[in-house]
C-alpha cells in the first residue's frame, strides 16, 4: 500500500478571461440630444406640455448619465461647449431659456418646469446646481440678453429653494469680478430673488452658507468699498440690498471694536488712547454714539470676575465703574445716548441676579460722574424704561427721583428769583 500522500491536481496551461458583466457603455449623449430636442420640437412653447414630456421621458432616457447634456437643451438650445458656445454641428432647438422672451413672467413659467423636473427625478438636484455652477463660470460666451434671462431665472430658483446659494461661488471668478460681467448679473438676479420673496428671506439664504460677507467680492479689490457698493446697487433699484450690505459692515465692524477694546482695557491703555481709537472708528463706520456707549458698557463689565454675592457685588461694581466713568462720559454727550446707557445697565442687573440691588448705586454714582444727567434719568423713569425688572428697580429709584425733581424745581425758583 503507498503511504504516499497524493497530490491533488493543479490547473495549468492558457487563462481563461473572465467576461465583464457590468462593463459601462461607452458615454454618448448625441442620441440622447437628438431624443430631447426632436421632443421640444413637437411640443413647441407650450411649457405645460414641455414639463409633461420632459416628465414622461425620464421613464425611458437617461437622465442620470446625461443630466449635464439635458440642462444644457434646455438652458440654451443645445450641448454647450467648454467657455458657453453651442457647439455647430449639433442638433439645437428654440423651445428654451436663451431663446426665450427676456421678462420675469417667461422666467418664473420657465423656472416651473425645472421645479417640476427635479421634484420629479430627485437624483437631478445635484447635477442641475453643477450645471448652474458651470453656466455662472460660462457668462462670459452668453450675450447680455442671454445673461439677464440667466439671472432672472437663477434668482427665481433662489427664491424657492430649488437652488442653493452656495452657487453664487461661482460669480466671484476673476475674469467675471474684473470685466464687470459678475456685478451686472448679480442686479438682475437680485431683483427677482427680492421679487419673489423680500431682502430678510434673501439675507438668511446668504447667512446659511456663510456668503452674507462676501457680497462686495463682486467688486474688483480696489472697488471693494461700502460706499461704491451702496452707490452702484442703488442706482441699480436695489436700495434694500445696499442697505443689507451697509448694516453687514457695521456688525463686523463693531464686533471689530468691541474686540480692540477689550484688549486695550486688558493692556492699560490710557483713556485719552481709547478714547481716540473709539472716535476714529465711529467716523470710519459710521457707528452712532448710541451703539458705541453700549458697546463700550458690555466691554467695561466683561474685563472682571464678579463676586458671587450680593452684599459685596455692588461694592465691587462702584468701585470698577468709578474707575471707567471718565471713558463713559465721553460718549454720553447726547440725551439718547444717556438713556441708551440707562436701558444697557436695566438689563444688564436684569440679566445678573446678584446686581438686582445695585441698579440705583450705579446709576447715582454716573450722575455725580456726570455720565448721566438729569433730564434722561427723569425720561427713563416717567416712561422710557423696559419691562425687565421695572417695578424693582422704580421702586429702587424713586427717593433719588423725587430728589432730582425737587433739586429741578428749586433750580427753577432761583433763576425766576435772579430775574
């Protein structure tokens, strides 16, 4: 018997090669082209019946695998070839946007079908933002008619959310920025995204994908200013959007301020300095002595850590504002800006449970400071004040506002006297 383990068989000699199940086949949208347009062609301008076929074919095309070639038909009569030109020798129809009549009502009628469309085939969503990305790059090669039907259509699809802003990414591209092309498009689509919906729905869009900073980017840098913005928008129609931009700035740069100030006081820095940084600023910005005294108030309460208790915080809070009445005083220079003053420390011993009590201490130590004066702390009582806390800190105040009235009226007596 052979104890020899035996060898099992191996296969040797030609390989044999394994066939491919799910080879793709090779990309060819002229067909398809071909498909869509001879469609569009029989449907002519009716877009009810346009948004019917296009609904009808998804079932048997591809729009997956063409959807580039599809939006491209239907945005300009044609296959685009690259910088926005329709390529010469294939099939284009008329049944489209650049074709189209140049007003908002076409737009919006067109701008339905494409609803229809995406809701319809879901997976389109993405490849019709990517298509908009490329025709925003492509503006250059579309004429001006074409342009503005472009940019009405966009701003409509803004408006209602079959586009995502982060589209506009596509409008700060140099070229488009330095020809003045990227400005005059953003004015069209402007006007029918605030048409269709209004300049607080439009600024929360921008907000959402970080773009409410970056609208001056239409500009060339050496155009990137609050004021030619303003000027060119307005002139433009679009005073709400100037606005918008106005008030953008002044956020980042009052954020900017309160920041700095922050430092300074950390640092030392002697009031004449702060005071001349803080001035500097308000001219350059346009910021109101009213916002900076509020500004000024959170950043003085922010450089210390508060005791916990309330018997030793008002103690602690004399001697800290003491200290910074001399800044305070040199932007309470107007009656609104006192009582501005006067609504910031309301709520701010609103807010902080331990300063309930030291509202009046804080407010008699800025009048003897001559931070506040008569006439808005009487303003302020009679009925000024917020809601937060009033009767507290009205019941707080009374003695010394009787007081001031009484002082007032004696003051008043004496000059009648004088006379």
């Amino acid at each position: 018997m052979n104890n020899q383990k035996q060898q099992k068989p191996t296969l040797s000699g030609q390989r044999f090669k394994t066939r491919k199940r799910d080879e793709k086949e090779r990309f060819d949208p002229t067909q398809f082209q071909d498909c869509i347009i001879q469609g569009l062609t029989e449907t002519g301008t009716d877009l009810e019946a346009v948004a019917k076929f296009l609904d009808a074919s998804g079932a048997k095309l591809d729009y997956r695998r063409y959807a580039e070639t599809l939006f491209d038909i239907l945005v300009a009569g044609g296959m685009l070839a690259p910088g926005g030109t329709l390529a010469d020798d294939m099939m284009r129809t008329d049944v489209c946007v650049f074709a189209a009549q140049e007003d908002l009502e076409t737009m919006q009628a067109f701008a339905q079908v494409f609803n229809k469309l995406i809701r319809r085939y879901k997976y389109l969503e993405k490849g019709f933002e990517d298509e908009v990305k490329k025709l925003l790059l492509f503006l250059k090669g579309f004429s001006e008619s074409e342009r503005n039907k472009l940019a009405m259509l966009t701003g409509i699809l803004l408006a209602n959310g079959t586009l995502n802003a982060s589209i506009l990414n596509s409008l700060y591209n140099e070229n488009l920025v330095k020809e003045g092309v990227s400005a005059a498009f953003a004015v069209k689509l402007f006007k029918s995204w605030i048409n269709e919906k209004d300049i607080n729905a439009v600024a929360s869009s921008l907000r959402r994908v970080n773009m409410d900073n970056r609208l001056m980017e239409l500009f060339p840098a050496n155009k990137q200013s609050v004021e030619h913005f303003m000027k060119y928008f307005t002139e433009a129609g679009l005073k709400e959007l100037s606005e918008y931009v106005r008030n953008q700035q002044t956020i980042g740069a009052r954020k900017e301020l309160q920041k700095e100030l922050q430092e300074q006081m950390s640092r030392g820095d002697p009031f004449k300095d702060i005071i001349l940084y803080v001035k500097e600023e308000m001219k350059k910005n346009n910021i109101s002595e009213q916002t900076v005294i509020g500004i000024i108030w959170s950043s003085v309460m922010s450089t210390v850590e508060w005791n916990k208790k309330e018997e030793l915080v008002a103690e602690q809070a004399i001697k800290h504002l003491k200290q910074y009445s001399p800044l305070l005083a040199a932007f309470t220079t107007q009656g609104q800006s006192e009582l501005t003053l006067l609504l910031k420390i309301q709520e701010y011993c609103y807010d902080n449970i331990h300063f309930m009590k030291a509202f009046q201490k804080i407010v008699v130590l800025f009048y003897k400071a001559e931070v506040l004066s008569e006439e808005p702390i009487l303003k302020w009582y009679k009925d000024a004040h917020l809601a937060k806390g009033k009767s507290v800190f009205l019941e707080q105040m009374k003695k010394f506002v009787e007081w001031l009235k009484n002082a007032e009226e004696e003051s008043g007596s004496d000059s009648e006297e004088g006379d």
